[in-house]
C-alpha cells in the first residue's frame, strides 16, 4: 500500500482557491472509481507553515499510470486541472510505501 501527496506551491492569495479545485477535481475521479478517499488542505497563509500551499493525499493499493487502459480522461477534471495550472507556481509529488503489519519486520 502506498501514501501518495501533491503540493502546490499557489500564486500569493490562491491557495484556498486551488484548495477547492483540487478537491473539486479528486472528487471527480474518486466518483469514476479512480481514486479512494483523500482529504486536502491549504495553508493561505494564517498558520506557520508555509504560505500559499495546498496539499492533497491518498492511499492506493498500487502505483498506477493516469493513462492506465480502461482509464478514460474524466472532461471536467481536465478542465480543472487547467484552471489550476494558471493560479500555481509549481508541484511536486511523493509516493511512500505504507509500513503495514506485513512488512514490519522482527
């Protein structure tokens, strides 16, 4: 199992603006079946972490291509992605595997 989280580093002033297109976009694909819960949260800059950022994360089984087959692009959540892509300065993205019974080792 894998925890996986984006950030965006906004524009000054946009952070709770993209916070509720991202969300608006996750829920899109969760609502297709692509994604499971997730949450997302923004720092506008009234908290002392870092200023105009906004984060969302999940768990997935596997990592698994965007342009996997039988995954169709959702039309709505391209256009918000566009959207989103004006009003930030930049993203990144980590994968951590998840420390599950499993795996724990003795």
């Amino acid at each position: 199992m894998f925890h996986v989280r984006r950030t965006y580093k906004t524009k000054p002033g946009q952070a709770r603006k993209v916070a509720t297109l991202v969300h608006k976009q996750v829920q899109l694909i969760k609502d297709a079946g692509f994604r499971g819960d997730f949450i997302v949260y923004f720092n506008g800059g009234t908290t002392p972490s870092e200023a105009d950022t906004v984060t969302v994360q999940w768990t997935d089984e596997a990592l698994m291509s965007g342009m996997r087959e039988g995954k169709n692009p959702i039309l709505e959540a391209l256009n918000i992605a566009n959207t989103v892509s004006e009003l930030i300065i930049s993203t990144k993205i980590e994968f951590n595997e998840l420390l599950t019974t499993s795996k724990m080792i003795d």
